[in-house]
C-alpha cells in the first residue's frame, strides 16, 4: 500500500468510451497514477492501449454498444476476471442538437439510452461488486448542462441532470458502504463531440468570451480531477460534481 494519497497502484480502472476524447485522456491519468485500465469502445484501434502499456499498466480492450444495456453484465465480469474492479468512470456519452419542437424520438431514446440508462446500470451491476468488497469508486462524467438548460440539446441536458442526480442518490445509499459517488461536470473541451460547435466561428468566439479562463478546455485538463476522484483522497468526497470548466459556471 502506498503511502501517496493520490497513488492508483494496484487498483483497476473501468473507463466506459476509454478509447477517444476524454475516457481516453481520463484512462491515461488514472495509468499514470498506477492503475491498471479497462477501457471499453466500439472502435477496434486503441491509442489508449498503446500509452497505457507504454507506462507499464495492463490494459483490456473490450467491445461494447451501450446503447443498450446488454453487455453491462459482461464487462462487469470480465473487468473483475482481469483484475478486480475498484473504479468506474461512466464517460460513454453522446449528443443530439436540433430545436425542441423538431426534436425525435430516436435522439431522445439514444441519448438518454447511453448517457443515463447505461450509466446507471453499470453503476448498479459494479457497486454490486464494490459493496460485496467495501470498496469503490464511481465517477460519472456530467456537464455544465447537469446546471444549466443549454439549448437545442434537449436529451443531452435531461441526461446529464439525470446523471447528476443518479451521482447524488448513489453517493447517499452506498456511501456508509465504502464506495463513493461523485461526478466530473466538463466544461468546453476540445473533443471529436465538440467539433461542430468550433468550426463555426461566430458561436466559438462567442463561447471563448464567455470563458474566464479564455480557451477551450483539453481532454487532459480533467485528469487531476479524476485521478482525485479514483483515490484514497477523495474518501470523504461524495455525491459531489466538480465543475472542471475554466470557470464557466463561476461566471
Ligand atoms: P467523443 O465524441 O470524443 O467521445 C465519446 C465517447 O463515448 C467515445 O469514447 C465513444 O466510444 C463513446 N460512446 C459513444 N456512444 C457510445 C455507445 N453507443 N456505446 C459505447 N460507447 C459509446 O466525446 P467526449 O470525449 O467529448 O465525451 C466524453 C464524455 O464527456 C461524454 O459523456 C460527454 O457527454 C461528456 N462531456 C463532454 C464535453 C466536451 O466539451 N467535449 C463537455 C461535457 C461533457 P467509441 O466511439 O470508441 O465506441
């Protein structure tokens, strides 16, 4: 056991979307604080796998769509069959914009689907095993729009509060049971999802006025959070959602 408060050594990571964007950048910190990762994805490829194995950490890649909650069972298993599961980061996640009015059914069912359903689910079926140990650690990765309404985002912004209150339960039912539940709340972070939003000028200005930090966030921005998150130092910290956002919600 490590004397460092932050260290990971020994521990297994489960990071849901660990393959791109911020699951990958949150996989590598969780890595580099000594944890050995799960990562899971739909893409075959894996630059995660190439920096985690590069800083001495075992890494399991393994398919999974969480649009349904059907693989949920599986990789739970086979994350414990790796190693043990002592951290779940819950980061898969996607978005749908169009006007409320316009809005479909399909955008709302995929969306809440995977960014709240799946979430949840995991959460249950690895807190099972956390319980049975006394032990764990769940992150789920919310958004400014768990705080704000946003617009045009209609399933996105009922997801990600959904999630936020998901943190807050969970964090109240398990936390006399050793596991702790708190959420990272991303501000505007330079990521495939993102894309849209920066390739129109006049909306990625307006946003970077609005930034008191003034620039975009990066993916490894959220690392310290995380790896706070994942440790013995955060064992007092739940049902928390710290806002990683360049001061966006201070303002
Ligand atoms: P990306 O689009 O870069 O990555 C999305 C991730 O989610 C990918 O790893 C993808 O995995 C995974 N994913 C998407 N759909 C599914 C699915 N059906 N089944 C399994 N995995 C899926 O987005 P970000 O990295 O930006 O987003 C990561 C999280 O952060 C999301 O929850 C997002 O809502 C949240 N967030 C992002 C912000 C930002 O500004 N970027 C701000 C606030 C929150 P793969 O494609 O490999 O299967």
């Amino acid at each position: 056991m490590s004397a460092n408060p932050f260290s990971l050594e020994g521990k297994v990571a489960l990071v849901t979307g660990g393959n791109a964007g911020l699951g990958q950048a949150i996989a590598v910190a969780l890595a580099q604080a000594g944890a050995d990762i799960v990562s899971t994805s739909r893409r075959p490829a894996s630059e995660t796998q190439v920096q985690v194995t590069a800083l001495g950490r075992r890494f399991l890649a393994l398919s999974a769509d969480l649009t349904t909650t059907a693989p949920i069972a599986g990789i739970v298993e086979q994350a414990i069959a790796f190693g043990g599961l002592d951290i779940l980061v819950n980061n898969a996640g996607i978005i749908r914009r169009a006007d409320s009015v316009d809005f479909t059914e399909a955008d709302w069912d995929d969306v809440i689907d995977t960014n709240l359903k799946s979430a949840f689910f995991l959460a249950q079926a690895s807190g099972r095993h956390m319980i049975a140990e006394g032990r764990g650690k769940i992150i789920n990765i919310a958004s400014m729009l768990s705080f704000q309404g946003g617009i045009r985002v209609p399933s996105y912004t009922a997801s990600k509060s959904g999630l936020a209150g998901i943190t807050r339960l969970l964090a109240c039912e398990w936390a006399g049971k050793g596991i702790n539940v708190n959420a990272i709340a991303p501000g505007y972070m330079t990521t495939d999802n993102t894309e849209a939003l920066r390739a129109d000028k006049a909306r990625n200005q307006q946003i970077l006025d609005r930034i008191p930090a003034g620039r975009w966030g990066e993916a490894s921005d959220l690392g310290g959070a995380a790896v706070f998150l994942a440790s013995s130092a955060s064992d007092y910290v739940n049902g928390a959602i710290i806002p990683v956002d360049g001061g966006w919600l201070a303002r």
